[in-house]
C-alpha cells in the first residue's frame, strides 16, 4: 500500500517535531558532560602536576633505564646528584657515573637483576661531574612492557604480500638513588667509636648529672664491677675515700672551665682493693654547647707504679739491706743541713764500720756475709729515732745521720752519745745465722755540725777520721770529732 505524499510529509513533519523538542534535552546532557569532561581534566592535570612536582623535587634522584643501562630520565635531584644537566645524562650509560673500581659490582648486580634476582638494591660510590665522589644506595625495581607493531613480509611468492602482527617484550629499570655518604661516614665513626670504646683501656660513659649509662669490658676487668652493677648509679660507687671534697672541687672546676681532666687517682675495686688509676674525663657537649654526657677513660698503673717504686727503690736504695744508699743520704743530708740553719739545731754524722767482718766472708762465705749485713741494717734501724737515718756507704760500712738535736752542743752531744752506746751495745749481741753462732763489734766515728759551718765533704771526712781513730784505739767503741782528731804527718 502506497503512503501519499501528503501522509509522509505529516509524519515527517510529526517526527520533526518531537525531535525538536527533544533537542534542548539533549543540549543540557552534553553540557554536563562538557562540564564533567573538563573538571576531569582538571584534576588529572592537577594530579600530573603534582606527580611531576614529587617526581623531580623529590629527595632521591630517579633515573629509568633501559635494558642495556642507558639512560632514559632523569628527575631533577638526579642530575643535580651527578652534577649534570638533564640533557647530558639522557642515552649515556649509568655505569659511566659509578667509579671505576665499583663498576663491576653495578655490573653483576644488573645483569643479575634483568634476569630476575631477588637484590633489588646495591651501594657503590659514584661521581659527580666535578670529579667528587659520594657513596650511593640503589633501589632499583623492573617493569616489563609489551609492544605491538606491524611490519611487511615478502614470502618467496611475490605474488603474496601480507601484513602480520607482530609482538615484542621489554624492560625499563627504575632506579633510585640515595647519597648515604653521611650514613657511611656516621657508621664508620661508630665502629670506630665502638673499637675504641672496646679497647685495653677502661670507658665509662655518664649523662649530664654524672650518672652512669654504660661502661665497656676493660672497666669490668679493671674495676670488678659489671655493667649492670654501675649503671644507674654514679662514680662514687668507685671512691676510695682518699680524697676531701676540695679535691674533687677543683676537678670538676678544670672540667667546666677546660672540658676535660687528667690525672692520676686512687679508687676501690669491687673487693675493696684500693689501686691508682690514669683518669681522663672529657665533657660531650652538644651545638647548644650544653654538656650532654661525661666519658672517663681509667687506665690500671698498678703495674707501673709498681715499677716506678721498683726504679726508685733501685735509684735510692741499697738492694742488699734495703737502706737509703749514699745518693739518697746525701739529699737528706743537705735538708738536715738547712733545717739545722732554720732551727740552729745541731745534728751529728756517724761512720761505722764492723769490726773483723772480713772473718765472716773468709770463715763462712759471702752469703753468711750477706745475712750478717742485712741483720746489722735492722738492728742499726731499730737503734735510731725516726727522724733519723741509717744508711750502707758500701762494702761493711754504714752512716748515722741524727736531726734536730738540742740547741746546746754538749746537750746534743749527751744525745749522740746515748744513742751510739744503744748501737755499741745492740751490735755486740751474738747473731744465730744458719747454725751458727756470730758475735760482731763496731767501730763508730762522730762528728757534730750546725748551721752550714762545714761543707758536707767536710762532715764526711771529721766522722770518717774519727771512725778510724775509734779502731785505732781497740775497736767495738766510738769517738768524736775534735781538731786533735785530725792525724798529723
């Protein structure tokens, strides 16, 4: 059935007009996907800006490589890193930035990576531009992409020529780079710091107040008390209480005043033994210059005081009978001498020599000789007062020193008098020595002197021509100094 004319153009008409007043419809909906188009793209520009922000002012330098270790990007940091320009770095090969001597690490470590190792990170030193190196930490992560590509095939038909799909897979290597120079370098000072503080010498670390936070092995050893003994507590806990309060007074001012004291110091071991130590306390302070920590570094010199006695002993001593020997004397001799000018007080100066103590050595041997000597030197000590001196001249040879004598000669000559008859007769007493029984007698010469009227040569030689005169006159007695002492020729 055929439509008329008039009845298709009443029903174009008709749809026209339904579409027309759908249209406004239609133009409000494409408005708001207009409007939501654009605020998408705003955000996602946003978004963009924003990553390319983080991307390149991030704190780690980025790079993207490809599978043959050329460079791709760079972010910012990165070039400022290695001290380049952006355009400098692209298609360069990033080992050529990594130190010769470490290239073969980076080597290993991304030919291992390409291949599928778990390491996702490395540290090797590289270099900058300038010729400066730093130590850097890589972190570096894969990603595989797909490529689709068509390219034209000629068969050996020429006749057929076809377009065939073609796939392709890649690698992109994403590496960031951290400048741990200063990680390294802190590290490296504490395992210095830790070497140290594990050292032969005794550390103990305090906070501000003195209290004490930590101590190492050779403390333990040195002192006996353990970590856990100490912490917590300060370093009186090691107070020999030898030390007054000014002591430490003055220690603590040099310590504030110099950041640090040296010293030598008696403490007290954990079972009560008191030994002397080398103290070294050094205040920590921060940048604020406020002190944060205390550390003391003790050395034990037990041993070296212990050797320091031993030369002084062997310097000062007779190592046969233990007396001052004749340099030791002499400098006490010349004190005497002095406080004798102070006081005008008389001292004396005694020579004795044993009688027939050849017959000893010839009858019984030089050890009996020894023996006999060294009894000698405890009776001679035992004779005297305090403030005297006894000491072995040499060979059977002894001096006398007395001090502070009265003002008076012929009361400080009653003095001496009194003392030689207490050595006379001490002497004279037999000795058992070995089985044997000794009897010995001494001869003493005497010589009194006050205020520097003779030289000490001068003393020595009045005491010793009034020790032979004693001898001369029969031994085992003594005899003081006169001028009619002096032998004439």
């Amino acid at each position: 059935m055929r439509i008329s004319r008039k009845k298709e153009n009443e029903f174009l008409a008709l749809a026209g007009g339904e579409m027309l007043g759908d249209l406004p419809q239609h133009k409000v909906a494409l408005e708001q996907q207009r409007i939501e188009l654009t605020q998408t793209k705003d955000a996602l520009e946003r978004l963009l800006s924003r990553y390319l922000s983080l991307y390149e002012f991030a704190p780690i330098g980025y790079f993207t490589l490809n599978e043959n270790g050329l460079v791709n990007e760079v972010n910012l940091v990165g070039s400022r890193l290695l001290g380049q320009e952006y355009l400098k770095l692209i298609k360069q090969n990033f080992i050529r930035f990594i130190v010769p001597k470490d290239r073969e690490i980076w080597h290993i470590f991304f030919h291992n990576l390409i291949h599928g190792d778990v390491n996702k990170s490395c540290e090797v030193r590289m270099r900058r531009s300038d010729g400066s190196m730093f130590c850097a930490l890589l972190e570096c992560s894969i990603q595989h992409f797909s490529s689709r590509h068509f390219e034209s095939k000629e068969t050996k038909i020429k006749s057929v020529t076809s377009k065939q799909e073609m796939t392709s897979e890649g690698v992109t290597v994403l590496v960031a780079i951290s400048d741990i120079t200063k990680i390294k370098n802190t590290e490296q000072q504490l395992n210095i710091a830790a070497k140290v503080f594990n050292s032969q010498e005794g550390m103990m670390v305090t906070d501000a107040n003195s209290v004490i936070l930590k101590v190492n092995a050779a403390f333990t050893n040195i002192t006996g008390y353990s970590e856990e003994d100490v912490v917590g507590k300060t370093p009186k806990v090691l107070s020999s209480g030898r030390y007054d309060q000014e002591f430490y007074r003055d220690m603590w001012m040099r310590i504030n005043d110099f950041n640090e004291w040296e010293g030598e110091i008696w403490n007290r071991r954990k079972n009560g033994e008191i030994f002397p130590e080398w103290l070294t306390i050094a205040a920590v302070k921060a940048d604020s210059g406020e002190v944060t920590n205390y550390v003391a570094t003790l050395t034990d010199i037990t041993k070296r005081k212990a050797s320091e006695s031993e030369m002084n002993f062997l310097a000062f001593y007779d190592p046969l009978t233990h007396l001052p020997n004749r340099r030791l004397f002499n400098d006490r001799f010349k004190r005497a001498m002095s406080i004798s000018a102070r006081n005008k007080t008389y001292c004396a100066l005694m020579f004795l020599d044993l009688d027939k103590f050849k017959l000893v050595n010839d009858n019984l041997g030089h050890d009996m000789g020894d023996l006999m000597l060294q009894i000698i030197a405890q009776k001679l000590t035992l004779s005297i007062r305090e403030c005297d001196t006894v000491s072995r001249s040499g060979g059977d040879e002894f001096m006398v020193m007395l001090e502070n004598l009265n003002e008076n000669l012929e009361e400080a000559t009653l003095q001496v008098e009194i003392i030689a008859k207490k050595i006379l007769e001490t002497i004279s007493e037999p000795i058992q020595m070995a089985g044997h029984k000794c009897a010995s007698t001494v001869s003493i010469g005497i010589t009194l002197f006050i205020n520097h009227v003779f030289s000490l040569s001068e003393i020595q030689k009045q005491a010793d021509i009034a020790m032979y005169q004693a001898k001369k006159e029969g031994r085992n007695r003594l005899k003081f100094f006169t001028s009619t002492s002096i032998p004439h020729t």
